[in-house]
C-alpha cells in the first residue's frame, strides 16, 4: 500500500480538524516568512535564485521552499494543539 502525499494528509487534516489546521498552518508560514526576512535584513545569505527581488520577495522563496517541513509541522501540530484544547 502506498503512503499518501504530503497534499492528500494535508487536506485529510483540513477536512477533519477545519479551521485549526488552516490557522496553524498560516501561523507557521508567518513565523518562518518573519524570521527569513529578519534573517536576510540581519546580513544573512540565504541562496535562492531571487537574490534580484528584494528583502520580501527573497524571504517568499525561501519561506516556500520550507513548505513540506511546514506541511510536516502541521500534520504533527493539529491533532497535538487539537487534544491539548479539548483538555482546557
């Protein structure tokens, strides 16, 4: 039996926790995209093919070249964040 992508379980997880999954998501991809652009405004090299495009445009490509560790995070941090609000 094959494992499913990262897509299919990512949307599995959508369609089973609903909006913790997206806000857990988009909190991800904020945290990384802040720290790349903190990162490359500090002095940081980051080695992408947008070295022309700027502080943002560099900070996106790398933020989304860290997507399918992001897409891991999430698959990991859903049903964890999702168990720990049901305790409170």
């Amino acid at each position: 039996m094959e494992t499913p992508t990262l897509t299919v379980r990512l949307k599995s997880l959508y369609e089973k926790y609903g909006r913790l999954a997206i806000v857990i998501y988009f909190v991800l991809f904020g945290v990384v995209f802040a720290g790349f652009a903190v990162a490359i405004a500090a002095g940081v090299h980051v080695k992408t093919p947008a070295a022309g495009v700027g502080l943002v445009g560099s900070a996106w490509l790398a933020t989304k070249l860290t997507q399918p560790i992001r897409i891991l995070a999430t698959l990991a941090l859903v049903p964890l964040v999702a168990r720990l609000r049901r305790r409170s």
